[in-house]
C-alpha cells in the first residue's frame, strides 16, 4: 500500500483518488479552494444555480466504467439523462439546425435544415472519422502517450496514416469534405472542445462530432457539478482523506524522486506517490526544482500554444423562454476575425484582443433544482476569449473591460434574436483573470495547451512526469482536456501506480 498525495479536486484528481483507494492505497487529497470540483465549478445566488464549467458529458461510459471499478454505478449515484435535441444551432445567414440527440435522426435534421447534399457530406465525413476514432482511440486516449514510439506504432500501417491525416488541419478537411459553408463552420466549431483554432488543429478531431453524435449527450439533473461531489464521496468511502483550503506550495523531491508535499504554513506531508491535478504549467514553474530531468517539458510546455479562454455571464432571468434548447450555439458572421482575436494571428497578429465578434454559446437546462420558481431561468453565457496575459495581450482586470465586455455580449444576443435585457434579474461576469484565480490554470486557458499544430499532441505533458514517483492527471496533461479525457488521464495513472 502506496501513501499517496493528490494534489487538487479537480475532476482528473477524484477520478484518480477514487481509483488508487478503490486498489487499496492510502490518499490524502488537497485542493487550495474550499470546494471540491475545480473547473466543473457552481454557484448559487437567490435561487439561481450554475454549473460554472462543463455543461454536458459525453463518452458517458467513461464515467459507467470508472464507477464500476470503485463501487456503486455511476446512475446509482447521479440523474443521468440524454439531451434530445442536444444542441441547436443558429448560422449568420439565419438558418436554424436543431440537432436530434440520437444519430439516425440527424441526417433527416440537416436535409430538412440546409438541403439535400448536406446529411450525405456531414455523414461522409463522420464515417471517415469513425475510422479515426478506431485507429486513434486505443493507442491515443487510453495508453501513456510514448512520443515517437506511438507514431512508429501507426505508421506500420499505410492505410491508418492516411485515415488520420497528420498533415491536414481540421479546416483542410472541412474544406475538403464539405461544400456548404455552414456545414463546414459547424465542424470548426469542434476545435474549441480542446481550446484550439481549427486552421491549425489536426483533422483528428473530426472524432470529437463523431463520438458527440454516437454516444450522445447527457446531463446531470442538479447540474454537472454532481459528478464531482460523487467522485469525492466514492474516494472517501474508500477512506481517501480531503483536505480543502489547502494549496500545495511545493512538491518535495528526495533522493532523486517525489517524497511528499509541502503545503502553504510549511506542513509537510510524506509520500510514496504524488499526483498532481493541476495546471501543469503550473506545477513545473511553480512546484518542482528547475533542474535537467523537468528541463525538456517545461520547454515543450513552452512551445505549445496554450488554449483559448471564456468570458462567462451568469444571467439571472425573468420569465420562460418559449422553444428554448438545453444548448444554444449562435455563429458570428467572421469565425476566422474571432480565431485570429483569441490567439492574436492574423489580422491581430500578436495582439490578441475580446473578440467584437464572437460565437456565443448558451446552456439553459430545464431544470428546476436550477431556478428559484417556474417563471425563471438560469443561464449560462460563454464566448471564447484570449487569456488573462497583462504583460503581452489583454489584462482582463482592467477596471471597466469585464462590465464593459458583458454589455457588448448582451448586444450580441439581442442582435441574433435573443434579447433578454429587459428579463434580467443580474448578471455575474467571470473573466480568465477570475479563471485563473480560482482554479490555478495558467492564464485561465481551459484546456492548459491547445492542439494547435501537427505535434501538438506530443508536446501535452505526459502521465509519468520525469521525477518518479510524481504523475500528472487532468486536462493539462495527457491525453487532453474535457470531462472523458480528464477521466481517461486518472485511469492511466492508475495503471502505471498499479494495485497496492
């Protein structure tokens, strides 16, 4: 039996507590907030509730199987419902596509949406990238990432390499497979599930539509954050024990590998394992000895692009809104000003800047544990946004840009026939600046690194850190960010601990 020590509650650091109590070692769990969660956050004011994070999980049997290997299954502990439709869309030319939450239904929904020709092209390209999804998902997702070794191991097969197309970009394939342009926006899109630009991100990313469109999308009745208070509660039944209120200050190396923590006040708590949920940029600037072993991925964190960031408004609202879906993605009439803004290319190359712009995405469960009565509503509002960086692209703490940004948001809304000012109750803003406050994520990018670039994946920090005994779970780390991969990355630490 290992002593082991996790470092933050995040999603990525409950799945893997769970896990190592569930096989028979001692963990202790510590988080710098006073609630557990990380970015899958809430918050709660006059009856208003908000997930402040993810607002929907997909690959749920990620989640079935990490509960069936440490106890009770996962719809014994959390409502887990399928969204139908699970999300519509709004195009800049006013087209609507409500998309059916079951995959034999959206073909129908795209030919009745944008025409004939549009379901056979959306279902060519997902029959390409189910393709990428068998090649990729065994070796990419749920194996440590071995840098060259695993792209030796794909080039052995011909085929397999020009099914997953290293080359091309996301957009190249888009463009290569799609004719309409809304289609082809509506696969850029994917790109930000991993914090990226799609002119940039790789076409394996095709995989992400095909595994929403497959597998579905799902809700948690109460809100997401109900995953991670069940995540806790199976690491501690299991005996885990968290600590909240208690940030790690450094992680202790001796004779020549990870003995412990130390925790801000200069408590020190020995370990045999530590595994670290954090920011992984974070954690090698800030917690680990800058010596020769941690040298190649601090610079490899240093050539990665780190991922965009949010601007969030919570609104408060007055009334019902008639129709309205459980998700609701409206498109700008230029996504490529909107890329070049959030990671400063192009057109506002190497100033980023808060897009004028901007894709505005609207989560709106119906859900009464979220609203204070039947004549209310609770949104969630997120537009994509540069990260917090005062010393070379936008200082979200500016007095006035956060206030100032949220009105430009809501002009935004009611221009694309969602008005709500004269409904709203309030409205509370969280900008990357309050993001990396209150989660500990570099600059409040969500994802840590983006997949920016056709090495991208191999620049993503491995599991195994190079001090042993320290491992690396959670969105930052491999194999990436969004609630299945964080799910993934704790079960590979698992397994490289192994069983006490």
């Amino acid at each position: 039996m290992a002593r082991v020590v996790v470092i933050g509650a995040g999603l990525g650091g409950l799945a893997a507590a769970a896990r190592l109590t569930a096989t028979g070692h001692c963990v202790t769990v510590l988080e710098q907030a006073h609630r557990v969660g990380g970015k899958l956050g809430t918050y709660a004011r006059d009856g208003h509730v908000f997930d402040t994070g993810p607002s929907l999980v997909t690959l749920p049997q990620v989640y079935r199987d990490l509960f069936a290997a440490t106890g009770a299954p996962l719809e014994a502990v959390v409502d887990l419902v399928r969204l139908d439709p699970a999300v519509a869309y709004r195009f800049p030319d006013g087209t609507g596509l409500s998309v059916p939450g079951t995959a034999p239904e959206i073909a129908r929904a795209l030919t009745d949406a944008l025409g004939a020709g549009a379901a056979e092209q959306w279902t060519a390209l997902l029959d390409r990238a189910a393709a990428m999804w068998r090649i990729s998902e065994e070796p990419f997702l749920r194996r440590p990432l071995q840098g060259v070794a695993t792209l030796a191991r794909l080039a052995r097969n011909p085929a397999d390499v020009t099914t997953i197309a290293p080359w091309r970009t996301l957009r190249g394939l888009g463009e290569r497979q799609l004719d309409d342009p809304r289609l082809r926006m509506l696969l850029d899109r994917y790109a930000t599930y991993s914090g990226s630009d799609p002119r940039r991100a790789p076409a394996v990313l095709a995989t992400v539509p095909y595994a929403e469109q497959t597998f579905g999308s799902w809700y948690v009745r109460g809100g997401l954050h109900r995953l991670a208070l069940a995540l806790a509660e199976r690491a501690t039944g299991h005996g885990a024990v968290l600590r909240t209120g208690s940030a790690v200050r450094r992680v202790l190396v001796e004779g020549g590998r990870a003995a412990g923590v130390e925790i801000a006040g200069g408590e020190r708590l020995a370990a045999d394992v530590v595994v670290s949920g954090i920011d992984a940029a974070a954690l090698y600037a800030d917690l680990l000895p800058a010596d020769r072993r941690t040298r190649p991925a601090r610079r490899d964190l240093g050539r990665a692009a780190p991922s965009l960031s949010g601007v969030v408004l919570l609104l408060a609202l007055r009334g019902r809104t008639t129709g309205l879906a459980h998700h609701t993605v409206l498109f700008p009439e230029d996504y490529d000003a909107e890329f070049d803004a959030v990671f400063g290319t192009g057109r506002f190359r190497g100033a980023p800047r808060p897009v004028a712009d901007p894709t505005v995405y609207v989560s709106a469960p119906d859900d009464p544990a979220l609203r204070p009565d039947e004549d209310s509503e609770s949104w969630f509002v997120l537009v994509n946004a540069p990260r917090h960086d005062p010393a070379g692209g936008v200082d979200w703490d500016e007095p006035g840009l956060a206030g100032r940004y949220a009105g430009e948001v809501l002009d935004v809304l009611a221009r694309r026939g969602m008005d709500v000012r004269d409904r709203l109750r309030w409205c509370e803003v969280r900008t990357p600046a309050d993001l990396a406050r209150d989660t500990g994520s570099v600059g409040g990018s969500i994802y840590g690194s983006s997949s920016n670039g056709a090495r991208a994946a191999f620049l993503r920090p491995a599991n195994a850190s190079p001090v042993p005994g320290l491992f690396l779970v959670g969105g930052s780390s491999h194999p990436g960010g969004g609630l299945p991969l964080v799910a993934l990355s704790a079960q590979i630490v698992a397994d490289l601990v192994g069983p006490a």
